[in-house]
C-alpha cells in the first residue's frame, strides 16, 4: 500500500557519531526523501533543454547567415540575451504570485514545463526572426510557471536546520548543474555538425523527458505543493488579470513605435527587475500579516539580494561577453577539427558538479565554523572575478589565435563560485520567507538571478565600445569591492537574518 507523501521533518535528519581517537563528534546527516530526487530529476531535464538552448543562442545570434546564424550585430546580440534571460527570471514574480493565489505550485510546474517544450519544439521548426520570438515567448512564460514553484516545492521536502537546508540545496543545485552540463555539450555538438535547428530540437526532446518525470512523480509531490496558501478573491483576480493584459498591450505599443527595441531590451528589462524587487520587498516589510521577526529577516536578507545580482552580473557573461570573445578572439580549430563553441560555456557547470559535494561534505565537517551566509557571498565573488581578471592574459595573443585552453581556464576557475551564493540563496529565502508569502519570496531568490541576467547584457554591451583590459580591469575590480563590503557588513546582516 502506497503511503501519503509527508513533509519532512526531524526523523529525515539522522545522527552519527564519528570517533576519531578520545573524541567523538556528533554530526547530522540529511536523509533526502523521495520527492526530492523526482524534482532534481524533473530540473535536470528542464536545465538540459535551458542551457542546452542558452549554450547556442548567443552564436545562433551572432553567427553569419552561411553559417546558419541570423547575422546579428554584437551590441544588439548581447542586449537580447540579456533581456530574455532576465525576463525568464522577471515572469517568476508572476508564476510565483500565482503559486500562492490562484493554483497550487504542482499544477504550475506542469503548465511551465508544457510551455517550455513548446518553445523549443517552434524554435527548431519556424526559422528566423519569427521563430526565435515566438519561442523565446513560450519558453519565457513556461520558466516562470515552472521555476519558482518547483524550488518552492523543493524547500517543503527539506527540514528547518540551516546547514541541512543549504546540504540539501547544495545537492539540489550539483543535480540540476548536471543537466546544464551535459545540455551544451550535446546541443553545441549536434549544432556543429547538423545545424542550429536540430539542436533545438533536442533541446525540445530533454524538456519532454522531464515532463514525463515529473508526470510519474506527481502523487509523491509533499501536501504543501497541493496547497494555494493565500488563494485569491475572484472579483480581485479579475482586476489583476485586467492589469497584465494593459501591461502586455503597452509593451506591445512602446515595442511598435520603437520606445523598447531589440538594442534596450536587456535595460528595459533591468529596470522592471528592479522595481518588482522593489516593490515585493515593501509589500512584504509593510504587510501586517508578516511578524516582527519576520520582518527583520527580510531586511537583513536586502542587501545580500543586490550583492547576488552584481555576482550573477558577472558570471552570466559566460551568455554575453564571452560569446563574443569566443567569436571573435578565440581559434576553435584543433588539428582540422571544430571545437564546437558551446563546450567552452559547459566547462563552468562541469566543474560545479565537480566541486560541489566535496564542499557541502566540508561544511558539514566544520559544524559551528562552517563560513556564514555573508562570507559564502564574499568567497563567490573573489572566484568569479578572479576568473574575468584571468581573461588579461588573452592579450598577449593578438588576433583570433588565442587559445581555447585560457577560456577553459578561466570558466572552470569561475564553476565552484555558484556553490557559494545559489544553494545558500535557495536555502536563506525559503528559512526566512514569511508564512504567506513563499513562492512569492522564493521568486525573490530566483530573480537575483535575473537581475544579474540583465547586468550581464548591459556590460555586454558595454564590452562592445570598451577596449578588452580596461572592460576585465573593471569587471573584477568592482566584484572584489563588493566582497569585501559585504564582509565589512557581515555581523549586521548576520544578526538580522538569524
């Protein structure tokens, strides 16, 4: 007999004592239940088939017309992804908002992924201009249903201890990491050889395959993914759904007369992130049903939201800067053979994988000194711009000859810092969020991720008019700044988040 899914709680924490010598030491350890590996597996696939697309949209951009590209110029290539990477994060707001007010997370991850294959599947059969945007749209409205509500569902699977939180996370992110692994590769190997088109496809076919995973996981799902937790008037969802059809005819008309276009997408974009996150933190500091407590730890968690925009800022160029570095400055020809160019991007999330067990193990060894939140923060930062600092030394090779090895390098040097701020940033928002607003707080999380999208077309675009020393000199001047501010900071923002 099929027992119901639960929620876990302290019996999923076990203990075990480790005897080294005269001293014993007692640790936790995460039992991880069943649901939990059904949505890794579920995000694995949607990862594969996301990055899988992102590994090859940048050089379908900028690639010329004879080489199956649609001949974009940089600038404008750059401020695309930019855009469309950080609207995938902006319709979380809403896909989370409506996780909590109008259908339970479960059913939104099912819509999100029928979407998302969608998008893929029109990608790789209309070409051209129409294609790419009726794809990118289907695919944009599918991650939003889809992402926030899955990690919400994620966090009710996991107990309330911090550290076995952020080890769960921590799991949660090397299995997602290995769908965007192995998504470029294949997609960046199949698109060398057959084509942009047949990549997406393939990208459509990974989508599939985590839609029927999640399918024959679903009567496991824990109750609270059952749940609509704040469900929403019916007169009230009327105007609200009034109010996203004026929002979708208005940028419908400023993209017609030309006021948002294809070159200030990514800053447009940017923009609105900004004001949703703003305007989510004042609803939630300012609610009456969110307690005292609550509320401290939403403030303490502000600026470590703006530190995690400008890290992803910086990461999310491998989509941006580096596509066209790539392009431009780097020879891909090994001994007559083509190395396909989106196996340089996979290099970051491989060594992810790599390196995340062996420092979720660590901190569990390290008990009471396992860094804190803020210094996680701060040793992701010093990774990433490390790794855009390492890009200098392209410039003793002028010309496209500079070795695909350097690029390698520096990307793996970068793959280690996202197990320093994604899984804590997961593992805070869900600790913290207060009762009624937890896919909304989650889509929080999520939309650093989107900030620091768009951040990372804007200095794309910023690449494009700037010699190549002074760009990098900036890049990651400006992230060991910020490391060391929010190390200055770290009792106050610890004190309130606790």
């Amino acid at each position: 007999m099929v027992q119901p899914p639960r929620e876990v709680g302290r019996e999923d924490v076990q203990t075990v004592v480790d005897v080294k010598g005269d001293d014993a030491v007692s640790r936790p350890r995460l039992a991880l239940p069943k649901p939990f590996w059904q949505l890794a597996l579920t995000e694995i696939w949607e990862r594969f088939s996301f990055y899988g697309l992102q590994g090859v949209l940048g050089f379908y951009l900028l690639y010329s017309l004879d080489q199956g590209g649609l001949d974009v110029s940089p600038a404008i290539a750059v401020s695309i992804i930019g855009g469309y990477s950080g609207l995938i994060y902006l319709m979380q707001v809403v896909g989370g908002w409506m996780g909590d007010r109008v259908f339970p997370p479960r059913l939104m991850v099912l819509f999100g992924a029928v979407a998302i294959m969608t998008g893929h599947v029109t990608l790789s059969l209309i070409p051209g201009i129409h294609g790419l945007v009726t794809g990118l749209v289907f695919i944009v409205a599918g991650t939003g249903a889809l992402k926030t509500n899955i990690t919400a569902i994620i966090g009710a699977t996991l107990p309330a201890d911090r550290s076995m939180r952020d080890a769960g996370f921590s799991y949660f992110l090397m299995a997602v990491n290995t769908g965007c692994v192995l998504g470029p590769i294949i997609t960046g190997w199949v698109q060398s050889v057959w084509g942009f088109h047949l990549a997406f496809l393939i990208a459509s076919i990974g989508m599939a395959a985590g839609l029927v995973q999640y399918v024959l996981g679903y009567k496991d799902l824990p109750p609270a993914s059952r749940i609509v937790r704040n469900r929403i008037r019916p007169a009230n969802l009327a105007k609200y759904a009034s109010g996203g059809l004026f929002a979708a005819a208005l940028l419908a008309l400023l993209w017609s007369i030309g006021t948002v276009n294809a070159g200030n997408l990514t800053h447009v974009v940017g923009a609105c992130i900004a004001l949703a996150a703003g305007v989510l933190f004042s609803a939630i500091l300012r609610s009456p049903a969110v307690a005292s407590d609550e509320k401290r730890r939403v403030a303490g968690y502000v600026p470590l939201w703006v530190v995690g925009v400008l890290y992803y800022g910086i990461l999310l160029q491998v989509f941006t800067t580096v596509t066209i570095f790539v392009t431009e400055r780097v020879d891909l020809d090994l001994f007559g053979w083509q190395l396909p160019a989106a196996w340089l991007i996979a290099v970051t999330p491989l060594v992810g994988v790599i390196f995340t067990p062996f420092i979720t193990r660590m901190w569990a060894r390290q008990g009471p000194r396992e860094p804190s939140v803020t210094s996680k923060f701060a040793i992701g930062l010093v990774l990433v711009s490390g790794a855009y600092l390492l890009l200098l030394f392209s410039e003793l090779t002028p010309g496209k000859e500079v070795s695909p090895a350097l690029v390698l390098v520096c990307m793996a040097l970068a793959g280690p810092s996202e197990v320093f701020v994604n899984p804590v940033t997961l593992s805070l928002v869900t600790r913290i969020a207060p009762q009624k607003f937890g896919t909304q707080m989650t889509a929080l999380g999520v939309l650093i991720i989107g900030g620091g999208a768009a951040i990372s077309g804007v200095l794309g675009v910023l690449y494009t008019v700037m010699p190549l020393a002074p760009y990098l000199i900036s890049v990651g001047v400006c992230g060991l700044a910020t490391a060391a501010a929010i190390r200055l900071m770290s009792r106050r923002i610890e004190s309130l988040i606790e």
